[in-house]
C-alpha cells in the first residue's frame, strides 16, 4: 500500500517533520505503520457497524445529551 504524500505535508512516520526533510530518500517509506490493509478494514466494518447499531451507543447518547442540556439550562437560568 501506497500513501500520495506531498513533498511540504507533514511525515507519515509522526516525527512532525516535512515528509521531504525526513523519510523522502529512505525506502518503503510510503508504508504507513498505522495504515490498515484493505482486507483489514472491511473484517473491521461488520463489527463497526454491529456496535453503532446496538443499544449502548444510543444510551450513552441519550445520557450525554441530558447532562449537556441540564448544564446549559443551569447556564441560563
């Protein structure tokens, strides 16, 4: 796998150097360690899509949701 990294964009090896002044020359630079493999992320997507779709996300939602208004509310009031 390839990453189109632009010569001024900053290294995809983290180091918050410019791409051109860190790892342009070496080789297989292009391999991010963070990437995933295509078959990686489409095994990932099932599961993904199970946890967004079961009952806890919209619980802790709904929670989150309470919380932030009532303190909002407090705010204004």
């Amino acid at each position: 796998m390839t990453l189109d990294v632009g010569r001024n964009a900053p290294c995809p090896c983290g180091s918050g150097k410019k791409f051109k002044k860190c790892c342009l020359d070496r080789q297989g630079v292009a391999e991010s360690s963070t990437a995933f493999a295509p078959a990686e992320r489409e095994a990932a997507l099932p599961r993904l899509r199970e946890f967004a779709l079961s009952p806890k996300p919209a619980e802790d939602r709904a929670a989150a949701a309470a919380r932030f208004w009532a303190e909002c509310a407090g705010d204004h009031a």
